[in-house]
C-alpha cells in the first residue's frame, strides 16, 4: 500500500513536470527575475513578439497597411471555398486549410501574399498544394488570374459609387 502511494505521486509529479516543459520559454531569453522593478504591463509589451488580435487592436495610428485592398477582399472572395486558418493585413499573408472547390474532387489549401499596394500582377503571390504536394503552375496561374479579375471587377465598381 506505502508503494501504491509512492507510484502515484510519482505519476503525477512525471506529469505534471512534462506538461510544465511544454509551456518553456520559447524565446531563447531567460525568465525575467522577481527583482525586477519593471510593472507587470511592461513586462507583457516588452515579451510579446507574436502577433496576434490584440496587436491588431493597439495598432499605433502612424502605422500603415502596404495591402492592395481590392486584392485582399479579391483573395478572399475566390478562395471562399477555403477555411482561412490566419491572415495578417501588415504583412498581407492569407493562409488557408484544405478544402475542396466547388464541382471539383481534390481538395487543396492555399498561401497567399500581397506584396504591394498596387493593383498589379506582381503584388500578389499564391501557392497552391494539394494533399498528394504542390499542384502544376497552370492551375496556379489561373487561380492568380481570377484573383486580379475579380479585384478589378471590385474597383472598377468602387469608382462608380
């Protein structure tokens, strides 16, 4: 019984030591000391460096999207058959999960990135995988194609209102 016990807690400190290793510190700093005289909220803006919804919210005012709009919303509106798994407006990165196109029998997932605030061809980037790997460039530029056509399509119905 006195090792059934001992077992037990031993069980339960190996666990509890694993879960605690997957929560380190993945900065490569060390922890920050309790002798710090720092608040506690500059210590959460002096560590925070992944983005996320609330950068998003304490954006500065002087900071700026370099994003076409019409090719973000263009994006978007043609890969809707696509779960978006994360997008960055700074950075004009959509990342998408897989999913299958409407009529169609192979699903795919979709990286794209706007690189400029032109409506140009060269601002935007897409690639495509399938889950067999990367699929052929046609269909890649087609899917590139139908982006700029539809964010035309948006502003020229922008410059009518």
């Amino acid at each position: 019984m006195k090792y059934g016990k001992t077992l037990r807690v031993s069980v339960i400190g190996a666990i509890c030591l694993s879960l605690a290793a997957c929560g380190g510190n993945r900065s490569g700093k060390a922890p920050a000391s309790t002798a710090r005289t720092t608040s506690h909220k500059e210590e959460i803006q002096g560590e925070a460096t992944k983005s996320s919804v609330f950068d998003f919210l304490n954006a500065k005012p002087d900071q700026t999207v370099q994003v076409n709009r019409y090719l973000w919303t263009a994006s978007l509106d043609v890969l809707s058959f696509l779960p978006v798994q994360s997008v960055d407006p700074f950075t004009g990165v959509i990342v998408t999960g897989y999913g299958t196109p409407p009529g169609g029998g192979r699903s795919y997932r979709a990286t794209i990135h706007i690189k400029d605030p032109a409506l140009d061809a060269r601002s935007l980037n897409v690639a495509l995988q399938s889950k067999g790997g990367p699929v052929s460039a046609s269909t890649t530029r087609a899917v590139e194609d139908a982006i700029l056509s539809r964010a035309r399509q948006l502003r020229i119905a922008d410059g009518k209102l």
